[in-house]
C-alpha cells in the first residue's frame, strides 16, 4: 500500500511476511520489516520480498538411469526466502536456477541408480536431493524445506516390457508350482503304495511266523510226550496199528525177526498171530 505525505515523502506498508528492499537512485541501500515506511519518491523504492513458504512443482521432465532406461520424474517442492538481498539482487531469476539446480542434482542421483531400484528407493532419493541441494540453494537466498518426488515413471515401450516380463514370471511361478504339487502328488502316492506294500509284507512275515511257532509249538509237544511215554503207550499204539491193519486189504507185512517174539508178547497181537498161524 502506498500513499502520500504532506512534506513530499511517500508511506508504503509491506505486509506480514514480506521483507522491504530500499533502493536509492536504482541501488540497494537498506533493508526493512514489514510495516509503514516512508521514502522519497523519484528518487526512491521499496520492492516487496515475499519470507513465506512458496510452493513450486516441476513439470515432468526425463532421467535416465544407469542401465539406460527412460523414466518421467515429476517433482514437488516448497521453500522460502531465507536473505531477501541474495534472492533479489545476485540472481536474476533465483526460483529458477532452484528449479534447474534441483533437475541437475535428480538426473546425477538417478542416473547412479538401476531402474528397479530407482523405482523402488523413491525415500532415499529425496533424503539425498535434499542434502545435495540444502547449502547450494543458500547462494540464491532460498532454503528449499522439503521436497518429494511425485512420481518416476518409464516409458511406453519400458512399461510394456516390464508387463511382459511380469506376466512371463507369473507363468513361470504357476508353472514351478503346478510341477511342485504333481511331484509331491506322485511322491505321497508312491510312499502310500510303499507304506502298503511294507503292511502286507509285514502282515506276512507275521503270519509266517505265528505259523511257524505253531509248528514248532506241536513239535515240541509231541517229542515231549514221546519222551515220557511208557511201554504201555507204545503197545497200545501197536494194537491200534494192527487193528487197522486186519481191516485193510493188505495181509502181508515184514517185521524183522528180533521183533516178532516181542509182538507175540502182546495179547492181541498173539490173538491175531495165532489167527493167522490158522487160516
């Protein structure tokens, strides 16, 4: 705001948070806060410095990265006039040259950095932007308080490539798994027929076994039994052999001699012996 006074001098109002810049004859001569001042007019100025947070976003522009690939960065940015003398005076455009130093320092940062990981460390890439760019800015009067990267995108022809690429490891992981389940399919299916084949062996050599104990088990009775038999279970077992004998057809047998007069002994068998002597 600017108005006049009696005596010749000129107020002007600079706002909250702007900074005043007095020029004499075209030269700066001294610095002002904001409030009502007064100068000569013809002779001099105040130009206003606005001190607040100014946004800026950079338009989309090209990077490439270490392996060649064409990406679309879009940046955003905010800072303030941190010495309005250095941003009005020594610059001719300071929010510009912020702007290009901010591009330079991106496309040295990105182009260290493989597609996949430039697009996967957008974080670091700002920490690292800010840094580069935080004392530089300083010449130009401006403090850059923070800065974002919007968006890295690859080109038409990277992201088709990538999709390709992304749908062929797709098939290759559903190829991988489909092949994993048929052989854990076949393998539980060959260990269940092995597990059988095993059970029935088993079941086998088991029944084996029981029969053979079984065996031996008669064996063993009947040599036990034979050892403590007496004569009179061998004659008796002699009577039954030739009762059996009288009713076969067969009427012919070979004793050795030493034992026909012990056969005779036998009630019985002397009965049929006699019987024999007869017919």
């Amino acid at each position: 705001m600017r108005g006049k006074y009696k005596n010749g001098f000129i107020f002007k109002i600079v706002p909250q948070n702007n900074m005043g810049l007095v020029e004499t004859l075209g030269k700066y001569r001294k610095s002002v806060p904001s409030g009502l001042h007064f100068y000569m007019p013809l002779v001099q100025s105040i130009k206003r410095v606005n001190l607040a947070m100014n946004p800026l976003k950079l338009p989309n522009y090209s990077v490439i990265t270490k392996d060649n690939a064409d990406v679309s960065a879009s940046v955003t940015l905010n800072y303030h006039v941190t010495d309005a003398v250095k941003y009005q005076y020594e610059n001719t455009d300071s929010v510009e040259s912020m702007a290009q130093l901010v591009r330079g320092h991106l496309r040295d940062i990105i182009g260290r950095l493989d597609l996949n990981q430039a697009l996967g460390a957008t974080a670091q890439i700002n920490q690292e932007l800010a840094k580069a760019i935080g004392d530089l800015t300083n010449t130009y009067g401006i403090n850059v308080d923070r800065i974002n990267i919007d968006e890295l995108t690859p080109s038409k022809a990277i992201q088709e490539a990538m999709d390709k690429q992304l749908t062929a490891d797709r098939e290759r992981v559903a190829t991988i798994a489909q092949a994993e389940g048929e052989a854990k399919s076949i393998e539980l299916t060959t260990k269940a027929k092995n597990d059988a084949l095993m059970a029935t062996a088993r079941a086998q050599a088991d029944a084996t076994k029981t029969r053979a104990d079984a065996e031996k088990y008669r064996i063993d009775t009947i040599q036990t039994g034979l050892k403590e038999a007496d004569d009179k279970y061998f004659q008796n077992q002699s009577i039954n052999a030739f009762s059996d004998l009288a009713k076969s057809d067969t009427n012919t047998i070979v004793i050795s001699s030493d034992k026909v007069a012990s056969l005779g002994q036998i009630p019985v068998i002397g009965k049929l012996l006699q019987s024999g002597d007869n017919h």
